[in-house]
C-alpha cells in the first residue's frame, strides 16, 4: 500500500492526479499477472535439446498435407518450422501447383478424368485457376471464401466443393511416391500433429496388416476418418483401396459427385475393400487446445480427452502455431512423458485464463433468458453448481458447463467472458480420479 502522507501530497494538482491513478494501475496490472496460473514444467530440463531427436519411426511413415488456394498461403508456412520440421519424408497437395515461401505445392487434380474437370460444375473455379492462377479472382473473392464459415454441411466456396475430388487422387499419389512407407498420415492445413505421441500409438499396430485410423464421423451409413483431425493409413490398406479405386474410376467418380466430403468418400471406398475404421477419438481430435472439451463424451464415457496422450488437434490458427510448438518442445525439454491432453490443459490452457476477459469468447453455449448484464450473467452461472464459465455478448448472456479457453473475439464483437475459477480445482480432482492404465490410447 502507498503511505496516506505521499497519496495528500500527490493529490493536490491534477498533474498529480494523474500520477496516482498512474501508479494505481500499474500496481493493477503487476498483481494481474502474478496472479495468473504459472505453467508447470517439472522434471529434469536439458539445454542441448534436438526437437527432431526421439521420433523412432517417422522415418517409415509418409505424410500428405492437403489444402487449397485461398488458404495456402496463410496457413502451410506456419507448418515448414513447426509440424513438419522434423519431417524427412512428406508433400504439399493444393487445386493449383505453386511455390510458397521455398515450397513446392502440387496439382492433386491434375489427373481426373479430363471430361469431368471440362464438365462439371464444380471445375469451373479449377478451371479458372489453371488458365490465369491467382489472378484469375479478385484479392476480395479470395479473402471472402477463405473467410466463410465451416458447417455442419461443410463451406459455401468454390474451393470448399472442389476439395470432395481430392482424397482419392491424393491416396493414389502417396502410394505412388512414396511405396516403401509403412504407415500414409494425411492432414491438413490446420492439423497440429503431435509427433512423439502418434508414432508411440502406432508401435501398437501391426503395420503389415490393413489398418485406417481416424477420429471417427458418419455421414448416412458409412463411417469414416475426420480428415480435420488427421488420420493414417497403413501400407496393406493403402493399396487394397489404390487398386480398387483404380478399377472402378467411374463408380467412385460418380459417388464422388453426388457427395460433399471427400473424406467419407475415402471412408466408403476403404469400407468396400474390407478396410473398417479403427475409432481414435480422442487420441485424435478434430478441435485445437483452446476448444477442447477436456470431459467430452464424445467416444462414450470411457473416453475423455482427459486422460489420453494427444496426437493431434485441429483448427489452430497459423499465428498459434509457433506458440503452441514452442509449449511442445518446452514439455520435451523437462520431462519423459509423452504429452496428454490434461498436460495441454494444465500447461497451455489453464494459464491463460481468468476471472473475466474482454473481448473474448470462451464459446459458452446455453443462453440465459434472465441474465443480461455482465454481473447478472456471472450470478446466473454460479447458481448452476456444473457451471463453469460465461460470457456475455451484449443483451445476451450465455452458460456452459464444459470448460473452454476461447479465442479474442473483435471489438465490434463485443464479447465478455468469465470464468469459476473457483470451481477449476474440484473439475480437475474430479477428471484425475477418472485416469487409469487403460486410458493411456485408444486401442482396438
């Protein structure tokens, strides 16, 4: 506390004024941060750590990064020193062949059915990139595509419908290039893949035997890998669908057409040759660190995030990237274990939140009729016991009992949200208690 004699003093100009309510909010801030959860990095901690040291087995393994035109550029340089840094063995697959930053990108469509690609409608946009490259849109038509949201039914862009034709071209390429691989990993442009942790998983599986591993999806009756999440394919399974696919080019050309995700249409043809999904959520998940449900039922009771080694996440922005692979190799530096996703939480999540944050969404999601104000929509959320966050979005107050970090939300947003951090000791008590030996994958 300041001495009252010095705050008389100060108080008795405005200029002096200002210097208290000065101090005041620096003292705020300092204590701000000091009271901030502190990451925990226990263990041994080595100076002359190899981030590309202790991946036994990537060596075997072919990785295939798919993406398209209007988010190439955004997104694949943050992959070069982070995802595949450590990579020997991998390649770049868009609608339109270019370099990028040093890169190589290729053409995944150049060998469909020439017919179709003159034909059908959802070629034009490829057509057109082919003829003139970028400058056959506007930097407005490119920025607004790249901007439309994902749906339950997918993205409204051409680019979006384009990418269905792109799966089983792109399993035909990565056999064909790299034939020797053991195991075929296929991600996308905002997969984050954990290397350590998957190649640990895969030490549990056969590679000579056909398997097809993926955060499960369904889509009618065919269950397949989630293609945001990341999924791998092992050699045998490779070439049993690259072989039928091969002979049957007009069925799964016409299934492909009358689709909208090209990851189902792999699924269906795997599913043809005797190849079923191995489930490997949550090993594998489809959502990034700050939007993870570190308790979701998604893969049954059994199967929280909590407990499991993660081997992936997916929608990380390309500004997270270098962030969130400095926390991986940080944990690497001072401890043995492999990263489970309460490591994530406890690590990378935790320390980031608070009592309240402007301008931000914690992506609560049950509306509160009687709550409008930021104090009201707190109070509402603590006489709910599951409660564990808020926010508050002009008139509308929102609840959720999972417990999420968010992301910044825009100023014209105006988001607000809150936190019970109260409440976050007796969750993470309650999800330890849940851990055992059995929960370390997700094994057949």
């Amino acid at each position: 506390m300041l001495p009252k004699s010095f705050l008389s003093r100060l108080t008795r100009s405005p200029s002096r004024v200002f210097i208290v309510i000065l101090l005041i909010l620096v003292i705020f801030q300092l204590f701000s941060f000091r009271s901030q959860p502190i990451a925990n990095f226990g263990g041994h901690h080595t100076d002359d750590y190899e981030p590309c040291t202790g991946l036994e087995g990537l060596e075997d393994v072919f990785v295939t990064l798919r993406t398209g035109t209007t988010e190439a550029p955004k997104k694949l340089p943050a992959h070069y020193k982070t995802t595949l840094r450590c990579v020997p063995h991998y390649e770049l697959y868009s609608d339109f062949e270019e370099v990028i930053e040093g890169k190589h990108v290729y053409d995944v469509l150049d060998e469909v059915n020439p017919e179709i690609i003159a034909t059908h409608p959802d070629f034009v946009y490829y057509n057109k990139l082919r003829g003139k490259g970028r400058d056959a849109f506007t930097e407005e038509e490119m920025a607004q595509w790249a901007a439309v949201k994902n749906t339950n039914s997918g993205r409204d862009s051409p680019g979006w419908r384009l990418d269905k034709w792109k799966f089983l071209p792109l399993a035909d390429k990565a056999l064909r290039i790299r034939p020797q691989a053991k195991w075929y990993v296929f991600i996308e442009s905002d997969t984050y893949m954990l290397w350590k942790p998957l190649l640990a998983w895969l030490e549990h599986f056969d590679s000579s035997k056909p398997w097809y591993l993926g955060q499960q999806m369904q889509i009618g009756d065919v269950i397949f890998a989630y293609g945001g999440a990341g999924f791998v394919i092992s050699q045998p399974a490779l070439k049993k669908v690259v072989e039928h696919r091969n002979t049957n080019l007009k069925f799964y050309d016409d299934f492909t057409a009358n689709h909208w995700a090209g990851d189902c249409v792999l699924g269906k043809a795997l599913a043809d040759v005797g190849v079923p999904l191995q489930w490997a959520f949550p090993t594998l998940s489809s959502e990034e660190p700050a939007d993870t449900d570190f308790e979701s039922g998604f893969g049954g009771p059994e199967k929280q995030p909590w407990c499991y080694y993660a081997a992936s996440y997916h929608h990380l922005p390309p500004a997270e990237y270098p962030g969130f692979y400095s926390f991986e190799q940080k944990w690497y530096q001072s401890n043995t274990t492999l990263l489970r996703h309460k490591d994530v939480f406890y690590n990378y999540v935790l320390p980031r939140m608070g009592a309240e944050r402007d301008e931000w969404d914690n992506h609560s999601d049950k509306e509160e009729a009687t709550a409008a104000s930021f104090g009201a929509c707190r109070s509402a959320c603590e006489s709910d016991p599951a409660c564990m966050q808020f926010s508050v979005s002009g008139y509308t107050c929102k609840t959720s009992s999972a417990l999420k970090l968010g992301r910044r939300a825009s100023a014209a947003q105006q988001v607000k949200s809150g936190w019970m951090v109260d409440r976050i000791e007796a969750f993470t008590k309650r999800m330890e208690a849940t851990c055992n030996s059995n929960k370390d994958w997700v094994l057949p």
